[in-house]
C-alpha cells in the first residue's frame, strides 16, 4: 500500500492540458489535478498532449529566430475530498482552471496581491533595533497563514505542508499556539479548524467510552480524528487537549462575538469536553476537585495528579460551557444538558485542585513535583540534548527536569489565576529546570519573562522563537517548519513584549521595551475592530483604523481602564518597570542565545 497508495480513477488529455483524478487505496480520499497551458509562440508551434493513469504531459516544440519569444503560462488546478462525488470534483478543478484562465496572470496576481495585503494590515509586526528578529516574525506569520489560510474544514498539522515530519499529524499545539494567532489575525481560518474537530466529535466520543469516560475524549495525535499515539503516558494520557480545543472556541468567540458560531459548533464541544472532565476528575473527602493520572504539556513529568495546566484549563473549559449553556438555552436541552449538570460543572470549577508548595512559595506543576530528585545539569553534557534520545523516559519521569513550559503556559494562558508575585517566583523556580527540548517552549518563556520584568531574556527568547527554523535550532527542519514556534513569534511579541492578554473577555495592554528594541508596532482584529499598537521607550499610541465615526474600544493599560476612539489615537505613558532582581538562570549550557551580547 506505502509503494503505489494512489489508485487512478481517470485520465484524459485536451489540446493544451490534461486532467488526473486519484483515490487513496485505504481512506478513500478523492484527489483531482488539472492543467492547462496558454501558449503563444511563432506560427509553426507545435503542441500535443498525452496523458497515462499516473501523469499527463503537454509538449511544445518550436525554432525561433532572432528577435522571436516563445510564452507559456502554465495553469494548475487541485481539488480533493472524501465526501464529494467524483463528478463534484472534477467540475471543481475545471472550473478554476476558466476561472483562472478568465482572469489571466495578471488578475490572479491581483487577487492574491489584495488578500496578503488583508492580512499584512492586521497581523504585521514590525520591530525597529533587531532586523534579524524582524524578518524572521515575519517569514513566520507567512508560514502560518500558508498553514491556515485554506484549512478548509481540515487540521493545520504539527509541520503545516512544509515537510513530512510526524507524518502530518495534528497535535494540540495547533488549538494553543497557531489558533489564537489566526483569532487575533485572520480569524475565519480558526472556524475551519474548529469546525473540522466538531466533525470528529463522534470518533472522540467513542474513544472517551472505550476509556469508560463521559463526553469526548479527543486524540492527542491524529489525522482523521482517530488516536494515532500508541504511547499512554506522551498520548492519550496527555487529556489536557480537550480543554485545548474549548480553550480555542473560547477564545474565537470572545475576540469576534460570533455567538453563531458558538451556538452552532462551539456549544457542542464545549459541552462534551467539560463532561469528559467531569467523569475523569473526582471530588475527594474534603470536598476538593482533583484530576489524577494525565500527563500535562511537559512530556517528561508524565501520568501525574493534578497538572496544574490540565486543571485550570479544565476549570476554564466547565465555567465555559455551562455559561455557553446559558446563552444558548434550547441547543442546550437538545445536548441533554439541565441545570443540574450544568451545576456540576461550576461545583468541579470552583473545587479545582491547585497545588502549592508553602515551604517553597511556589506552585506545583503537578502534585508533589517539588519533591522529586533534581536533574543533575552539570553531569549532563550538550551531546546529551535532547534527553529524549539519550535516557531512558524512566529516568525522565521521577525527576525534576522539563522538556517545555508547563506551568509557565498556564500562567500565560490563565494568568488570571496567579497574582503577580507568584508569577516572578513561579517563573524563577520553572526556568532553572527547562531545558527546552521542544520547540514550543521558548515562545512561552519569552512571554512570561517580559511579564515579570525580565525583558532582555524576553528578547533572547524572541529571537530563538522567530529563529528556530531558519537557524535549524533544533537540527530537524528538513522534516518541515515547526508551525506552532512559529505562531509562537508573534506570541512572543504581541503577548510577551506588548503584554496583551484576554482574560474573562477583557481586552489588555502592558507593553515594553528591552534596551535593542527601540520601537515596536503589531496590528490586531478584535471584534471587528483593527486596533494598532505603536510603542516606544516611555509611551504607546492605540489606534483604531476601522469602525467608523464614533468607533471606540475599552480595554486595560497596565491595568487602568482607558478608552480609545477611531477619531483620536491614544497616548498613554508607559509606568516604569519596577525593580526585578537579576534574571533566573538556565539548566548549565541551555541559556538562550543573547540577543544584546554583554558589553
């Protein structure tokens, strides 16, 4: 099957173009390619085409003398499907084929010229002092957009379509780093995304029966919607993906308002992840919600009680839906969801489990993390990286070392639950124990560290984020670009030094600049809004660029209610940084690379 997947449904020639159309031997998934040529040549040009089950060709022949020009233009045309007919999709790619042929090169680079400009004028970053950083963010939204853009009811895979790495599987990365980036960017490319997981809630329900679990239990790896991880601890123990998922509609709906969306895909997961957690969690004696045995985002603490990221996203995920319940009444009782267990839901929520270590005056990232064996850094040398490969996950269990951020993602994306000392410790504690042998780390630590104060490791961070593919960072970027790192640059940016956040629907600010960065400027959507945030030294400018007359948008300032107009830009000063200490250090030999070398 791997030698000759494909199996030829039709072939056909015409005068200047051909047309193939394949199916896959096992999935049953329809592909149709069509070509066309527009030729323009001397009188005698010559032009034949032939076509065989597995291509088709077209031949030009022709002299020229001096002074002659020979022009081809060559149209391609691609469909695919596992539901369409095969009529169905051999019409569609010969209706772009006229299309394109109508509108003529000419037009069709118009038409891509006025969508990159769309997105450009509310996604583009620019950043003056770091030329370097600044060209990579944006080779890397471009690689995001390619990802998303034409989704079209399907994942955006761990590789996007860049390369064959993890054979282009989805991972919940996609729902916590590529879709909030499109939320906030090109937010239509996120409903096909989450549309695509709402189609594969049945397999998911399934799955959570087969685990003798309520709701949906959504694969950690997957293609088509079913578990590809034959691995417990690193797959399907790492549940934390269906608080990922509800996270991510959350999130759309918040920043768009589309509550038609939410009424018609969004309820629907939001409801069976919060009774997945309601049936794997359990209220102790005391009366205290705990959910044992997962694994969190760090893959090397694995099948644990009470990851903090798992239970304050799944306390997020419960209050979610029982208030999108709420909203939506009657799409409600057809769920079969009353107030009793809506009721449940906010009970489990409000008795999530959050552990905290008092002697260290730090969170745990699971139970009992704190007590675990130290990692010995210094015995560990560079041909040791990443650990993975090198000891046995035995090892990597029952100590205290990480592969990613871990509880420092939860403080990003549930910085609400944290006040901002705990955060500073928090973040102290966790940075000294990450080694960062995933690629989806270092975005997060550049967030958090510009949040605590520690702006030039944000930077450090930023660079290594915007870089990871193009410095193959991590020596594996001939399998693909790591899409998710690369969301993770503008994050890094937008999140990290701009300090925006989104907490309980509200819209926030908190933007500063390390000592080499001497302006900054992202633009971003927010409920139809295209709001412009230009920042200097000791002050930032909010603008709106949309919205009409009389347009305006409340949001936070460094925690002060403010208000700006589409009449009149903002300028707000920016309060001085209060003093921090010096930055946490690194694992030995895992310090980022400086970004403003030491003098």
């Amino acid at each position: 099957m791997l030698k000759a997947p494909l199996k030829p449904e039709e072939h056909l020639a015409t005068a200047a173009g051909g047309l193939l159309i394949h199916r896959t031997k096992k999935s049953g998934l329809r592909m149709a390619a069509a070509m066309e040529h527009e030729i323009d040549g001397p009188e005698r040009t010559s032009i034949s085409t032939e076509a065989y089950p597995d291509f088709a060709r077209t031949t030009v022949a022709t002299v020229l003398k001096p002074g002659e020009k020979l022009r081809v233009v060559k149209i391609l045309a691609y469909g695919w499907s596992s539901r369409r007919s095969f009529p169905a999709l051999r019409d569609q790619v010969g209706a772009a084929i006229a299309s394109a042929k109508f509108s003529g090169w000419d037009g069709l680079v118009r038409e891509q010229r006025k969508y990159l400009d769309g997105f450009w004028d509310a996604a583009d970053v620019q950043l003056e002092g770091d030329p370097e950083v600044q060209q990579a963010v944006r080779f890397a939204l471009f690689h995001v957009l390619q990802a998303g853009a034409r989704a079209e009811m399907r994942p955006i895979a761990a590789k996007g379509l860049t390369g064959p790495g993890y054979d282009g599987h989805v991972f919940w990365d996609t729902e916590t780093f590529v879709l909030p980036v499109l939320t906030y960017t090109q937010p239509e490319a996120v409903t096909h995304g989450l549309r695509w997981r709402h189609a594969t809630l049945d397999l998911a329900r399934e799955r959570a029966q087969t685990l003798g679990l309520k709701g949906a239990a959504f694969p950690w790896r997957t293609v088509r919607g079913h578990e590809c991880s034959g691995y417990w601890p690193a797959g399907t123990a790492a549940f934390h993906i269906g608080a990922d998922i509800a996270d991510a509609v959350q999130r759309y709906v918040v920043a768009t308002g589309d509550l038609d969306f939410e009424r018609e895909v969004g309820l629907e997961l939001l409801v069976d992840t919060a009774r997945l957690w309601r049936s794997l969690g359990h209220h102790d004696r005391h009366g205290v919600f705990h959910i044992d045995g997962v694994t969190g985002p760090d893959e090397y603490t694995a099948v644990v009680n009470d990851n903090i990221y798992t239970n304050l996203m799944a306390q997020k995920n419960m209050i979610g839906a029982a208030d999108a319940a709420l909203r939506h009444p009657e799409q409600a009782r057809r769920l079969g969801v009353d107030e009793e267990e809506a009721a449940s839901w906010r009970d489990a929520a409000a008795a999530m489990h959050v552990p905290y270590d008092k002697e260290l005056g730090v969170h745990q990232q699971c139970e009992e993390f704190t007590r675990l064996q130290e990692w010995d850094f210094a015995a560990t040398p560079p041909s040791g990286y990443p650990l993975l490969l090198n000891y046995p996950y035995f090892d990597l269990y029952r100590k205290q070392v990480l592969k990613q951020a871990d509880l420092v993602l939860a403080m990003h994306w549930r910085g609400d639950a944290f006040t901002p000392e705990q955060k500073a410790r928090n973040f102290a504690y966790y940075e000294q124990r990450t080694v960062r042998d995933s690629s989806l780390s270092t975005c997060t630590q550049a967030v958090i560290a510009a949040e605590v104060g520690h702006l030039e490791l944000a930077h450090d961070y930023l660079g290594e984020a915007a870089l990871m593919d193009l410095h193959d960072i991590h020596n594996n970027t001939r399998e693909g670009l790591h899409i998710a790192a690369l969301a993770g640059a503008w994050l890094a940016v937008v999140a990290g030094l701009g300090g925006m956040r989104d907490h309980d629907g509200n819209l926030s600010f908190a933007p500063r600049l390390p000592s080499r960065i001497n302006n900054m400027a992202f633009s971003m959507l927010w409920r139809g809004l295209r709001v412009r945030v230009d920042v200097q030294a000791h002050e930032v400018t909010y603008s709106l660029r949309n919205g009409g007359e009389g347009a305006k948008l409340d949001f936070l300032h460094h925690g002060e209610h403010v208000t700006v107009t589409s009449d009149t830009p903002l300028t707000l000063p920016i309060p001085a940084l209060a003093p921090v200490g010096p930055p946490p250090r690194q694992p030995f030999g895992r310090a980022p690379a400086r970004r403003m070398p030491d003098l």
